[in-house]
C-alpha cells in the first residue's frame, strides 16, 4: 500500500480512508478520434483518474486487551488501519461533487473519499491458465 507521494523535494501523505487521483489530461483524444475540451470534462458528475496514493484505511480499535478498562492504562493503544480496496495505479470512477481539487507545482490532484469511489479498473495480473 503506497501512502504517500513525493512532489518535488515535498513528500505528500494521504490519511485515513481517503486516495489521491490524478485526473486524465483534458483535451485528451476520444477512441473515435474526437478532442474533449475542458468544459465538456467540467460538467461530468462521475469522474476518472489515475491513483497516485492511498490512505492507510479505516482505523480501527485494538481488541486485543478488552478485559481492561482503556482509560485506565497508561500507554497509548497502538493505532490499527482496516486497508482499503484500492492500489496504487488503478484507474477509479468517483464521484466528483465528494473529492476535493488541489493544485500542486506538478498539477491537479483530486482527494477522493474511498466511500465516494464507484468502480475499481486493474490490470490483469500476467497469470498463465492451469492446463486441466
């Protein structure tokens, strides 16, 4: 799981059940050859992008030690992540009114809530079929 994301000299890190997107570049060409401009993409309610980074997921609470009270130990509970779905280099459908645009010296980047994202795209693994 990749969480974070160097921009520069600047290292970027997502938190919690949240992922970072980099948007497909406007203007790009269809698959019929047609040309999108930019307020054509600024309408659209869904979108799409490239995951560049990944929170570490949903924390949860330690059950290890429930026969205590926790507030009556002295040490910090270590913090565990339940991961998220998602990995770096996917291609996600999210929903654009959720995710939150930056402006970074490299580009635009939209934080998408994982909640929001709606379809997952990976690539095939290289995997060669069992002979029966």
């Amino acid at each position: 799981m990749a969480d974070s994301i160097f921009i520069g000299a600047k290292q970027l890190i997502v938190t919690g059940d949240r992922i970072l997107v980099s948007p497909p570049v406007a203007g790009e060409r269809t698959d019929s050859g047609l040309f999108v401009p930019d307020s054509a993409v600024d309408k659209r309610k869904v979108m799409s992008g490239w995951v560049e980074a990944v929170g570490p997921g949903y924390p949860i609470p330690d059950a290890g030690n429930s026969s205590e009270e926790p507030w009556k130990s002295s040490e910090t509970p270590a913090i565990k992540h339940y991961p998220l779905q998602v990995e770096k280099g996917d291609y996600v459908l999210y929903v654009k009114n959720a995710a939150w645009e930056i402006r970074l010296e490299t580009g635009k980047f939209f934080v998408v809530p994982y909640s929001s994202v709606l379809v997952i795209l990976r690539a095939p693994l290289d995997v060669q079929p069992e002979n029966n």
